[in-house]
C-alpha cells in the first residue's frame, strides 16, 4: 500500500529569511510543523481534539537535511507522509520543493511518540490508526458480534 501524501504550500515572506537573502534555516521547522498539522486536521485531528481524546502526539527528534535555499517570494509545497510506525511511535518523512521548480529545498524525518495526559507512552490510538490507514489495535473477531457473511 502506497502511503498517503499530504501537501500544504506557503509563500515565504521576506521576514523569513536572513541576512544572506534565504530562509533562516530554524523558519524550516515551523514550515514542517505548519503542514504536520494541517495532515492531522485534514484527518480531523486536531492537537485540541487529540488531548481531549487523553493523549498527546509529542515530537522526540527531526532529522533535517538541507538541500537548497528557498528566497522571498518562492512559493514552496511542504509534502508528508507516513514512513514508519512502531507500537508507541512513527515517523513523517516530510519535504519542501520550490513549486516554480519542482528543486528540493529540505528534507525531515520527523520521529513522534504518543503520550498520555501525564507524559507516558501510549501504543497508538485507533483514531491514529484508523486516519493514517494502520491496523486498528482490537479488531472483532469472528463471532464477537460482527457480520460474517
């Protein structure tokens, strides 16, 4: 099964970048934040509903790599994806592309952990699971209730 790609665009403002004329490298991570939670909400999983829920997604590392630099004015799509999960945790692969161009910007691992209300870990919510296409956690078995035929 081919993962889901999410894309959010943005256009760099000039008060984005640095004295040498290019986004500041640190402006990277609030463009990946910026489109990690617009996945969620496309997903209707908002942080607010998720805390709700009793439990919190929490980033424990990103991995970035930069590529080339993006400049005022560029309009950039940020893409995420899904590339791996364990039972607690995932990663989004996410990258930025100049539009214009189509010219890598940055690329992210972006590792996550699923804690409770008081900061343990949680093995995956259903509600994750059940947006992001994994196997749900309790799946009826064959006379729990369900349709067989």
């Amino acid at each position: 099964m081919t993962p889901e790609i999410f894309e959010s665009t943005h256009k760099v403002r000039p008060y984005e970048c640095d004295f040498y004329g290019h986004v500041n490298n640190a402006i990277y991570l609030n463009y990946l934040e910026f489109a990690r939670m617009e996945t969620l909400e496309q997903k209707q999983l908002s942080l607010p509903d998720l805390k709700t829920m009793g439990f919190m997604i929490l980033i424990r590392q990103i991995d970035i790599r930069y590529k080339s630099p993006a400049l005022a004015g560029d309009q950039i799509a940020i893409r995420t994806r899904l590339k791996e999960y364990r039972q607690a945790s995932g990663t989004f692969f996410q990258e930025i592309v100049r539009v214009a161009d189509q010219r890598l910007l940055i690329e992210a691992d972006v590792t996550w952990v699923v804690v409770n209300l008081a900061g343990r870990p949680l093995p995956i919510p259903d509600p994750i699971r059940r947006a992001f296409g994994l196997p749900l956690r309790h799946q009826p078995a064959r006379g729990d209730g369900g349709d067989e035929r």
